[in-house]
C-alpha cells in the first residue's frame, strides 16, 4: 500500500458543499472518493490511499488537472484505490464534486 498526501492550491467553490459525499468503491480497478469541507479555503487537501507502487507523478498530474479545472479550495478529498486507470479517476474525482455540491448527472 502506497500512501501520499497533496495540498493544492484552488480557489473556493462558489457555493459552499452541500453536504460530504462519498463516490465510487473500492474493487479491482476502481475507487472511492470520499469529499469533505476543510478549513482552509484556498487550497485542496487530498489523502491517496493506493495499491499501486510507483504512480505518484501521474497521481499529482491527474490530481492537479481535476484542481484547475474546479474550484476545489476548502475542500478535503479521502482516495482509496485498487488500481484505477487515469481516466476513472478523474471520473470518480468529478461525480464526487458534483454529490458533494448537490448537483446530479444525467
């Protein structure tokens, strides 16, 4: 088990989270994202729980791509993973965003 932590500058989002959401589980292949607010609102606090070694640079790549694309400030995202692909992650990152803001995808 890999464990890192991030602390990425963004802005707050416009709306304060609705409430703290959870997305995704953890199986072959996927994870969980779990979203909370945190106290400083300039930056976004992550927590990587991962079961593949030696992925952190494209971990911190798909992290702060999903940073510059949200406005993420005062929130604090929990991953645990079993060996997703790049693009679950992100995935997972945005429908956690989304739940926690109250917003829902068609």
């Amino acid at each position: 088990m890999e464990q890192f932590t991030l602390t990425l500058p963004s802005s707050a989002p416009p709306q304060d989270i609705v409430h703290a959401a959870i997305c995704g589980v953890v199986s072959s292949g996927n994870l969980e994202v779990l979203v909370e607010a945190a106290a400083n609102r300039d930056a976004c606090e992550i927590e990587v729980n991962t079961s593949a070694h030696g992925f952190r640079d494209i971990w911190e790549a798909v992290l702060k791509d999903f940073a510059g694309r949200h406005a993420v400030g005062g929130l604090r995202l929990s991953i645990n993973d079993a060996g997703a692909t790049p693009a679950v992650v992100s995935l997972r990152l945005d429908q956690a965003f989304e739940t926690c803001r109250g917003e829902t995808s068609s």
